[in-house]
C-alpha cells in the first residue's frame, strides 16, 4: 500500500478540508511530530483484505542516506475491512499493541 495524503486530523477531512498530498517533511533530531498518514491502494490490486492481518513497515528515508530504513512494524487487521462496503474503507483502529479484533 502507498501513502495517499496525510490528514489534518484522524477523520478524513471532506473535500478541500486540508487533505495534503504526499512530500517530504522534516524532522529536527530528537524531535517528535505526529502525522495522520491515509494509506490506500488500487482497488483493481489482488490484496484479498479478509486474509489479515498483514504485517506493516513503515520505513523512512533520512537525508543524509540514499537508502531507505524500517523505521516500526505493525499488525494491519484488513480482515475488519470489507471492500464491497464503502463506508468501512477508512477504519480507525486503535494502536494498543494488545488489542485484538
């Protein structure tokens, strides 16, 4: 999956409600920024979602590296997801690593 566009807060944004498109963004050391990163995909894509959960990474391109790096992991539970059903496509799911669907 691919980053979409980062939101201005956990609920999408409606239309022209603040949805950026993805670029670069920097980060001071030692410093903490909080991100709502929207990940999507091609529904035409063969990622059957019920056979979650998938393991994500996150990986992050530092500038002084031409390489990128796995910056966390995590379980993606896309077996909550239906893709016939429009309204579930964005889900908020919490990020308690003992939660269990």
């Amino acid at each position: 999956m691919s980053w979409q566009a980062t939101q201005p807060e956990l609920e999408p944004a409606p239309v022209g409600g603040g949805r950026v498109m993805p670029s670069p963004f920097p980060i001071n050391g030692r410093q903490a920024v909080e991100r709502f990163v929207e990940f999507g995909r091609e529904l035409a894509e063969a990622l059957p979602l019920d056979a979650g959960p998938y393991t994500a990474i996150v990986e992050v391109q530092l500038a002084h590296r031409s390489r990128w790096s796995p910056l966390v992991s995590f379980p993606l539970h896309t077996e909550l997801v239906k893709s016939q059903d429009s309204a579930r496509l964005f889900v908020t799911r919490s990020n308690n690593p003992a939660w269990l669907p």
